[in-house]
C-alpha cells in the first residue's frame, strides 16, 4: 500500500501455473487510488492496461512501459515459462 505519493513504486511479482497457452488472451492491470476524505473513503482509479499475452508467449519475455497518467509510467515486465 502506498501512501500520498503521485511517485508510487511497487515492486511486486506474480506467478501464475496455467494449464495451456493464454493465445488470443490479455491481462488487465488496473490501479485504484484509496483515498481518505473526511470520514469518508474515495476511490479512484488510476488506469489500467491490457496486455496481451500472445506476445508474451510469442517473445517468452517482455519488458514495456505504460502511461497511466501524467506522473511515472508504470513498467510491467511479464516472462512464460513451461515447465517441460
């Protein structure tokens, strides 16, 4: 969780066992902002990016950055691999 930063920095992994190839797929990244007002919770979102997974598959790594708004841009690097 980030706190009053327009800066924030996540460095989070993820792994994922899939069954077969994600082909014709995408994963959406999706950023909300949990703000305090008052008593009162807010919510709202940041952005959202939907990569497709193909290339991933295709590249068996990638690397991109994405423009969520007008701070820093969020850079997502995504890796398949099979277990074979």
């Amino acid at each position: 969780e980030m706190r009053n930063t327009h800066s924030p920095t996540w460095l989070q992994e993820f792994s994922f066992m899939l069954e077969q190839p994600p082909i014709d797929e995408y994963l959406r990244l999706e950023f909300i902002d949990h703000s305090m007002m008052g008593h009162f919770r807010r919510k709202g979102t940041l952005g959202h990016v939907d990569i497709n997974l193909t290339d991933v598959i295709n590249k068996k790594r990638t690397y991109e950055s994405y423009q969520l708004n007008t701070y820093n841009p969020l850079r997502v690097e995504l890796q398949w691999r099979t277990t074979d």
